[in-house]
C-alpha cells in the first residue's frame, strides 16, 4: 500500500498566529501563540516560548513551509533560528482579519488614552482631562496606531503631538528625600534638585536633610537610585502624591 509523502521542510500548525516581514526580495513568516505578540511587545511577556509555537521561521506557515538556511543567511546574515525569530517578532507586521485588527486597534487605543490621562494634566488648571477629550482630540490630530509598536512607545508618541494642539504636560509626582548631610554632604542634594521640577521645602533635622521635591514621574527611579547608591542605602525616598492637586481641591 502507498505512503502518503510529506515534505520534510513542511510543519503543520493550527490555531495560529502569524507575524510576517519581508527581507531580501523573500517573505519570512513566524507562527506565535495567539494574544502572545502584543504581550511580547509591551515587554509584559519575556518567555519566549511562551509566544512562539516553534522556533522555525517560514516561508508559508499556512501551507508549513519552513526557510532554508541559505535563505536565512541571505536575509538576515545569520541562521540562529530563535534571534531571527525575535527580530521578525519586533519589526514584523501581525497578520490578522479585518475584525481581529479592529478590536487590537481600539484595545490598544484605549490602552495609550488611559495612559495619557494617568501621565498628564492641563498645565492650567492641574487637573488630568478626561479620557473622552484625549482620545477626541487624539482622533482630530489623526493619531495613527501601530500595531507592531509597543504601547509605551506610542503613549509617548501620543503625549508629543497632544502638545501641539492643546496645553498639556506631564503630572509630577510629590517625593520627600532624607539623608544625612554629613554622608554626602551638597554634592547629593545638588544632583537631586537638578531632577527635580520644583523644591517645595528644604528642612534640617539635627544631622538629616528633607527635601520635598516634585518631579517628573520618569526620574523616579533615578533619584531612588542615585540616593540609595550614594548614601549605601541609608537614605530615604519617600512618595507622597502620585499627581500634583490643586492645594485648595477638596478632598472626598
């Protein structure tokens, strides 16, 4: 009786989620587990096998052709299957329906909205906007997402052109940083206070200096590290507002 012959260059997958990136004249496809390539991309998954269903790269992954190694290292000038599988994961475009690409589109939308109103205030009133008048005014400066872009970056993409068309700017987180004057002396509070928005209050108590600072939520982790590094983790950052309140805002 007759064998039925498979190819052995071919895989069959099923329930698949296909990344594709043209390179060197030659499609290269990629089979990921689905809802795993934005995950991936927005660095809330660092496994990668948990995205990918295998390390192979293909040439077809519907039909299970996989890429030859000369293919590969005319392409992308190597043949580790894994590193190519990863830049093809970063720089490759998501093949999806036209429904499936909606729903990512406006899930990510309502990601950098959200994102945006948490980040930012109206400089005039120092109150965040609603998420309503971002994502408008977003939509009127024709904002484009993309998916293979991770929601961080586009968040920061967002807040960019936002600024050219309304008063916005980033909210400031409230700190009070303690150490001990005798420790680091001026040179640690000099390297502080240039991160620093404003200095609010500056106060000794006997040998220890606070300072109350605002600052830009992005030099958070500077500061921490910089005053845990010079006072060999005797100084103290503490955060006391996530965003800065009008001072006569009633509080419920």
């Amino acid at each position: 009786m007759s064998k039925i012959f498979t190819p052995t260059n071919q895989i069959r997958l099923t329930n698949v989620a296909v990344v594709r990136l043209k390179k060197g004249g030659k499609r290269f496809e990629i089979a990921c587990y689905k809802n795993k390539v934005l995950s991936w991309r927005s660095n809330t998954e660092k496994d990668i096998d948990e995205v990918l269903q295998t390390h192979t790269v293909f040439t077809n992954v519907s039909k299970g052709q996989a890429a030859k190694k000369d293919e590969l290292m005319k392409a992308f000038g190597k043949s580790d299957e894994t590193e190519i599988c990863k830049e093809i994961l970063a720089k490759g475009e998501l093949q999806v329906s036209e429904k499936e690409r909606q729903s990512v589109l406006d899930s990510q939308l309502n990601s950098i909205v959200n994102s945006v109103a948490a980040l930012c205030v109206n400089p005039e009133t120092r109150r965040p906007y609603p998420a309503s008048i971002i994502e408008k005014s977003l939509k009127d400066a024709h904002f484009s997402i993309k998916m293979n872009k991770n929601t961080k970056q586009q968040t920061l993409d967002a807040i960019k052109l936002l600024r050219e068309h309304m008063p916005l700017e980033r909210s400031r987180m409230k700190l009070r940083v303690s150490f001990a004057g005798k420790e680091c002396g001026n040179r640690l509070k000099e390297s502080v206070n240039k991160l620093a928005t404003k200095v609010e209050h500056e106060e000794w108590d006997d040998a220890t200096l606070h300072l109350t600072l605002l600052i830009d939520p992005g030099n958070y982790r500077v500061i921490d590290e910089l005053v845990r590094n010079e006072t060999k983790g005797k100084g103290l950052v503490e955060l006391l507002e996530l965003k800065e309140v009008v001072e006569s805002e009633e509080v419920f």
